[in-house]
C-alpha cells in the first residue's frame, strides 16, 4: 500500500484503544476494494474529543469510527445522525462530507446483515432473548424490533437495567420486550418461545473463556444461538449450543459485518467481507 498526498483517512476515536481490531480489518478491506485509503487507532482523552473532531472534520479525513467511552458523547458534535443511531442513542461511525459530519451506528445493522448471511434466513416475527443490558444489547435489540423481530427478552443480571431498557424499546416498539433476571425459573418460563438467543455480554471473552452467560440446559435443537464475543472465535457457549444442535453464529462475523457497513459509509463500496474476516482469523490465532 502507497500512502501519498491523496491518501483519505479514517480514524478510530477511543480512549484506551490499543486492543481494537479494526485497523487490521478496514485497512485490508482498502487494500482489497483499492481504495487509497488509511485507517489508524487515534487516542483521545475524553476532555479532549470536542476539539479532535472539530479540527480533523476540517481536514480530508474520510470519517470516524468511534468505541468507548465516547459513543454517546460524540453525538453532540455531529450535524446529521441518522435515525437508527438515534434511537439507539449512540454512534459508532462518522462520515465527514466536506466539513458536515454525518452520525451511523452499525453494531445493530452490522449483528443483523451477519445473522441473515449465516442462517441465509430473516429476523422477521422470531422470538429473541438477548443477554445483557449493555450498549451492544441496544444496539442489536432495538435493530431487531425495527426488523420485525415479534418479541425481544432482555435477560440481565441486574433486572433494574434489563427493565429500563425494555421500558425504551417499548416506548419505539409498543409491546414487543420483555425483562428477566438469570434466574433458571424465569428463562425456563419463556425458552420455549424463543427462536433466536444473543449473548451481548462479555461473559466468554479471553482470557475467561471457561465460563459462559446461559447453562447450557436451556438449548434445543431448532434454536440459532448467536455470540458478540469474538475472542476465542468459539465461545464455550456457542461450542455447547453446538454439540446440542442449535445452528451458531459466532462474534467475528458481527465485528466484520459492522466493519463492512462503515466501510460502504466512508467509500460507497462494498468490503470483502472474507478477506477482512480471514485476516482477522489469522491475528486472532497468533494473539
Ligand atoms: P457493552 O457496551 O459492551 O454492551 P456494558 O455496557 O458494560 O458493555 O454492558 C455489559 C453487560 O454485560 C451488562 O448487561 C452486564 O450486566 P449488568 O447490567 O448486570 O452489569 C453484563 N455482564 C458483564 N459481566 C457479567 C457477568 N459476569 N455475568 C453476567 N452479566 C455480565
């Protein structure tokens, strides 16, 4: 790859940022769609960020990603957030269209295109249970409700959290979420009707990867069992949904589809979503 004088440049805003895999996949998906383009990991302090994104959107940079913890924080400096980063509440990605800076977030559309190109099937009317109450959680839920998806059960460990955001979503979606705790008694009550489970924890990452968000006596065959986690590429957690059966989609896929779908904001292009998945296999295993 040449870097010169027309180079456009992508860069990664978070605070710390040194263990994203992003600029691994979007620089090969450059290389591959051969565009002259750069993606690199910039470190901005929080205090900082207001500051950072007034300068660059000055400049030729292409756009932004952007992670934790300025998400939220980055909205207040945009000029157009597009409307399913606004009911999410967040923004993950940026284009910069001559100095007007345009809001995304591609968790959710990113978990949904890489659900439908695994299972080759739709969210529509499917039952889904979602682990976790987090960002991720709301990123994917309230892309799932605005898909068709016909129920969506948080379950979290802390219920106070499941139920706020099952308040918001129902506030977009009347009806269609619902709250429980982990307790066995209350998943056992609703499993049966589930159709699709979506761990959105961090239960299962490196370097804890004997323990898993779900006992694995709550799987069946029939059931698609999806996992955010991507390090180990299998979880214990989707290895278990396996063994009894259930089809699985795995982290990696998620991170590379929401990698895709910025890149197609910054470029107008399609990345290679294998390259950018092979590659991201390869560093994984040699980390
Ligand atoms: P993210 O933005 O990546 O989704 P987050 O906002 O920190 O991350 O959310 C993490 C989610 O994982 C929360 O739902 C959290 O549960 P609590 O609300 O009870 O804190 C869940 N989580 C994290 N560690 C967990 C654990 N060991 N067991 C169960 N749930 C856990």
């Amino acid at each position: 790859m040449i870097i010169n004088s027309s180079t456009r440049i992508v860069g990664l805003l978070g605070y710390p940022i040194s263990h994203s895999y992003s600029p691994i996949m979007q620089n090969e998906a450059f290389e591959k769609a051969d565009v002259n383009g750069l993606y690199i990991a910039l470190e901005v302090k929080p205090e900082f960020l207001g500051e950072v994104v007034k300068g660059l959107s000055k400049t030729g940079f292409l756009g932004f990603n952007v992670t934790v913890p300025h998400k939220v924080e980055i909205m207040k400096y945009l000029d157009e957030i597009d409307e399913n980063a606004q009911l999410i509440g967040a923004v993950n990605t940026v284009k910069n269209i001559d100095g007007k800076l345009v809001g995304y977030n591609t968790d959710g559309r990113g978990f949904l295109s890489s659900f439908i190109n695994k299972t080759k099937g739709g969210i529509e009317d499917k039952k889904v249970m979602i682990l976790g109450s987090g960002g991720a959680s709301r990123a994917v839920s309230i892309t799932l409700a605005g898909n068709g998806a016909s129920k969506i059960i948080i379950c979290n460990r802390t219920i106070e959290k499941a139920k706020t955001l099952t308040e918001e979503i129902n506030r977009i979606f009347p009806g269609i979420a619902l709250a429980i705790s982990q307790q066995d008694d209350e998943i056992r009550d609703v499993i049966q009707e589930v159709d699709v489970i979506i761990n959105t924890t961090s239960v299962g990452m490196h370097p804890n990867i004997e323990v898993t968000p779900l006992n694995k006596k709550f799987f069946r065959k029939g059931l698609t069992v999806c996992d955010v986690v991507y390090n180990p590429l299998k979880t214990r957690f989707l290895i278990e949904a396996n063994d009894a059966g259930c089809s699985t989609v795995e982290g990696l896929s998620m991170l590379v589809h929401q990698g895709a779908e910025a890149f197609e904001i910054w470029t107008g292009k399609k990345a290679s979503l294998d390259n950018m998945y092979n590659i991201l296999q390869e560093y994984l295993a040699k980390a």
